[in-house]
C-alpha cells in the first residue's frame, strides 16, 4: 500500500510573485457574476461617506459665516442642524444597504468557490490523497475559505471605501486650505515605506503560523482516529506530550504575528497622532495671524482625524490581505491540481453498459509502482472467467491489494493494461467503471446517517423496499430490525455503534442495491470472529452468485472454495490453482497454509 508523505501545502521554490498572482486572479474571476452587485457597493460607499464629509464643511459654513461673524439667526442654525442630522440619516442608510450587499456578494463566492473546492477534490486520484494530510485538507476547505471570505467582506470593503474616503477627505481638505493640505499629503510616503518593510515579515509570520496550524490539526485528526490505539498501548502521555509540543509551536507563530500586527497598527497610529499635532500648531498660529478662519481650522482637524482613519482601516487589513494571498495560493493549488486517472476522450470511450459486461477481466504484462522506479508488480498476467471466484493471497506487501486498487483504477498501471470484457478500463468512463466494480473492504466505511441510507449511500431513487430487500438476501435484517429505529436507526461516525460483523453485512447490502457484475473483498472477513465469519460467509456466498469475485484474504479459510487461487509474491503470481492442488504442490501456498493453522491454534 503507498505511504502517505509529508507534503506541506504550502507552494514549492518556484516564482511566488507569479504564482500568487496567478491565484489571486483564478480566485476573484469567481466574484465576475456578482458585478452589478459590487457596482452597487462602489455607488453606496460613495453616497455615503460623501454623507459623511459634508458634516464638518457644514459647522465651518455655520462657524465662520454665521457665529464668527456675529449673526444671531436661530433659524439658520436650525436648518444647518436639520441638513446635518439628514446628511447622517443618509450615511447610515447607504452604509446599511453596503454592508448588506457586501455580505450577500462575499458570501456567495465562499459558498460556491467551497462547494467546487470539495468537488474538486472528490475527483482527484488516490495518488493526490498519498501526498497530502487530511488535516491539510480539511484546513482548506474550512479555514482557508473562511479567509477569503473576510478578503471580501473586510479587505474589500476597505479598499472600496477608504479608498474613496481617502480621496475625498484629500479633496476637502485642498480645498479649505492647500498649505496644510499638502503637509498632510506628505505623510503618504512615509505611510508607503512602512508598509512595504512590513509586508515581506507579515508575510512570512502569517504562513508559519498556517502550516504549524495544519500540522497541529493533522496530528490531532490522526491521534483521534487512532485513540483505541493510543488507550490500548497506554501513549497517552506521549501523545499529549507531543500535542503540547506542537500546540506551543503554534501558540508561539501565533504571538509571532500578533506582536508583528501591533507594531504596525501602533506605528501609524503614532504617526497619526504626530501628524494631528502638527496640523495644530500651523493651524493654530495661522488662526492667530488671521491667515485662515477658526471654522477652517475646525473642519481641518476634523478632516485630519478621518485622513488617519482611512489609511489605517486600509493597512490594519494588511495582514487580512496577505493571509488571504497565502489561502488563495493555496486553494488555487489544490483546483489547479489535475487528476492523474482522467476520463477518456470521447472518441476513445468504449461501447460498455453495465447491464451488459460479463465479468471477464485480462491483467496483460501489467507493471506498476506508487514512486517511480520502485516497482510493486512486475509485468503481472492473470485472466479471471466471468463468474469465477478468484482467491489471492500473499503475505503483506506482495501487492494483493495493489491489484484491486489498479482493478478499480484508482492508480493508472505504468505498463500493460488491464482489461474488462476486451476493453482497456482506461476507455470505460470511471463513473461507469465504479458500477462495474464493487469493492467491500476490511473496515466498511459507514457515513454519519440512517441505516437505510447508508445501504442506498443517500440516493432517494432507491426505494425503502429494494433495501430492506437487499437485507434480507444478506441476513442483515434480522440484526436491523433488533435496533431501537429499524433501518432508521442513525449511525454515529463509522457506524461506531455496530459491530464490525455488522457493517460488515450492511456493507455486503450495500453490494447486492448496487448490483455490480465484479465483486471484490479486500480482507472482508479479517477482523471477525469465526461465529460472525460464518454469518459474512453466507452472505458472501449469496453476493457473489452470478458475479465474477475476487478475494483477497487473510484468512486461508476464506478462500479454501474459490474455483481458483492465486499466491502472490513480491509483486508476482509464484502459484495459481485449486486449495487441493496448491496443497499437492507443497510450495508457497502450502507453507502459508500451514503457518497460518499454526497461527489460529496457537490463538
């Protein structure tokens, strides 16, 4: 069986400039059918903050033009209070109506670029599955995303409205009073010089801490999955040992960047107040030498104040910015990620319904290894009758269930081919092929659900009768039907709450709904006791009738009555034949034959 790798997520030497740009692009092409809808923003944000700015030009008109120059005028004091309180109506509806548009468009382009994220990778090859962590994964689609979500409905809208806020605070304030207006615009490139120093230590903070959350949520996964293990060998300790160590290795990334994010926030914000205080003291002795109006200076500071907001708002998002570039990058290079087993072309699809295939199936000089020049079959050759029951056995690593995976082609062969009724499985569609092809497995895999569902694998278009049915014909419906619910009882994750000969049997009902013309048992019978063997045996007896079946078994029992056995060695058939004439051999197969009676009576 392949061995799963330590591959990072994270992107290979290559040109990251190139390579984030690439995904930034792939990415934002999924917010192109919400367009209008980011239009409709750009007009809100605008209406808005334009709402917003006016205020403080209104209490330098009422400052300079009615209290400084001593009019007593009630009546234009109240109507420059009524324009006020509406101009800030207006900002808070038009920001209501933003905000609510944001989300709605923000949103949506998560949803769907989660929804062809998780499609996607449910169409890779079980070669991309050997080189990445689940826990890896599931940080993809959960975590990942999440950031991109707050690119759209955080970043975004900063870059939208204090954009604009910027600009138009820049406008106002030349047009009160172009001196301080251009000792304040000359702040802008030390605000540029800070940020571009920031950006490559930001950067770099932020995808230490990702990569030790991925490994600390794959060794978390991968310790939960194996807890009977862990309980039955007492590591407990151990393992909380080396949890707390990557735990405190992340904690320690994270502060990493924390501090790296309050330095920056704080640096600005110093000189804001920097700035602010210089605007004061021009102002406050052009006031004096009457070179401006009080009112002019009022709305200045006003505007200085708002000038800071927006550049701050936009770079506190730095860090928002550069995490979602690192989860585009590596989101893209999961979508970007091709399938190593593809569909045919439709010119070379062969003419095979499932209904019709026979069962006959040709491995022809088939060679294959999971790392390149490290072959686990060698120019293999087996031809199996349709209806016939094929045994395989073999000690671990001489490639048993090596041949199923190439059977079900979830691996491409290197060499030779591999056919099913005259046609190279490499032109049957894998749809097709997989209903074909029924696979039972050592441990069955059961989904969180009913037990109904979990037989039809949640397709309403089988009905109720056809599983209870399917049941019956294996022996499993006695067993359902002791359960609180019947066949609607829920299971907990892996059916936990049955035992191993039960899943066993729903997943053998499972077989009989989907009727496939080739069975395959992978160890089906491995962890049973002989009583439930017994019980499998039946069934399996009952599935496999009118089906060509492959088992590959621990068990020598198992397979005693197969129409054929074939021992594997080292990637190769060393004997093939009936048990009788495989035991008149003397050879490979009987030496396992008798190691293995030794193993059950020394037990």
């Amino acid at each position: 069986m392949p061995q799963t790798s330590n591959v990072s997520t994270e992107h290979e030497p290559g040109k990251p400039i190139a390579r984030r740009a690439s995904a930034f692009r792939a990415i934002l092409r999924y917010a192109r059918p919400h367009a209008w809808t980011f239009a409709a923003i750009t007009l809100c944000s605008l209406l808005g903050i334009s709402a917003d700015l006016l205020q403080p030009y209104l209490v330098k008109i009422a400052i300079d033009d009615h209290l400084a120059a001593g009019r007593s005028d009630a009546g234009f004091l109240i109507g420059i209070s009524l324009v006020y309180f509406a101009l800030a109506v207006v900002s808070l509806a038009f920001t209501y109506i933003q905000n609510n548009l944001l989300q709605y468009a923000g949103q949506s382009v998560v949803a769907r670029i989660r929804k062809d994220l998780f499609n996607h990778i449910s169409r890779l090859s079980m070669s991309f599955f050997d080189r990445f962590h689940i826990g890896s994964l599931v940080t993809n689609v959960s975590s990942d995303t999440e950031t991109i979500s707050q690119f759209f409905t955080q970043v975004l809208l900063s870059i939208i409205r204090d954009g604009m806020m910027l600009v138009l605070i820049i406008y106002f304030m030349f047009k009160l009073d172009p001196m301080l207006a251009w000792c304040a615009v000359l702040i802008l490139p030390v605000v540029g010089v800070i940020a571009i120093s920031f950006r490559s230590y930001l950067r770099r903070t932020y995808q230490q801490a990702r990569s030790r959350l991925s490994r600390l949520i794959a060794f978390t996964a991968e310790n939960l999955a194996g807890m009977f293990l862990i309980q039955a060998f007492r590591q407990e300790k151990e393992q909380i040992r080396r949890f707390d160590e990557q735990n405190r290795d992340y904690l320690a990334a994270n502060i990493r960047q924390v501090r790296s994010n309050v330095l920056f926030n704080r640096t600005f914000d110093i000189l804001g107040n920097t700035a602010l205080a210089l605007i004061v003291w021009l102002g406050g002795k052009a006031v004096l030498d009457d070179t401006i109006q009080f009112g002019v200076l009022y709305a200045f500071i006003s505007y200085i104040r708002q000038f800071f907001q927006p550049i701050n708002q936009i770079t506190s998002q730095w860090n928002t910015l550069q995490s979602t570039t690192v989860s585009m990058e590596r989101i893209w290079r999961i979508l970007s990620t091709e399938p190593d087993v593809r569909d045919p072309r439709p010119e070379n699809t062969a003419a095979l319904q499932p209904e019709d295939v026979k069962g006959q199936i040709d491995f022809e000089h088939v060679s294959f290894g999971y790392i390149p020049n490290v072959p686990v079959i060698t120019h293999l050759n087996l031809h199996i009758a349709p209806g016939q029951m094929l045994g395989v056995v073999g000690t671990t690593g001489a490639g048993k269930s090596t041949l199923i995976s190439l059977l079900n082609r979830f691996y491409d062969v290197t060499e030779g081919c591999i056919r099913v009724d005259d046609r190279d499985i490499r032109s049957i569609p894998q749809e097709i092929l997989h209903r074909i092809v029924g696979l039972i497995q050592q441990e069955p895999f059961l989904f969180s659900g009913s037990i109904i569902d979990n037989v039809r694998l949640f397709r309403q278009d089988i009905s109720r009768e056809r599983v209870i049915e399917a049941c019956r014909f294996v022996g499993a419906h006695t067993m359902i039907e002791r359960l609180s619910a019947g066949y609607d009882t829920l299971l907990s994750e892996r059916g936990s709450g049955l035992s191993a000969g039960e899943r066993q049997l729903i997943s053998f009902a499972r077989i009989v709904v989907f009727a496939p013309k080739i069975l395959i048992l992978d160890e089906a019978t491995a962890n049973l006791d002989s009583h439930t063997e017994q019980l499998v045996q039946q069934a399996l007896q009952s599935v496999s009738a009118g089906r060509t079946t492959i088992v590959i078994a621990h068990r020598l029992s198992t397979v005693m009555h197969a129409d054929r056995i074939i021992a594997m060695k080292d990637g190769q058939i060393v004997e093939q034949g009936t048990h009788e004439t495989l035991m008149a051999l003397n050879g490979y197969y009987a030496d396992l034959y008798r190691h293995a009676k030794e193993a059950s009576s020394t037990g």
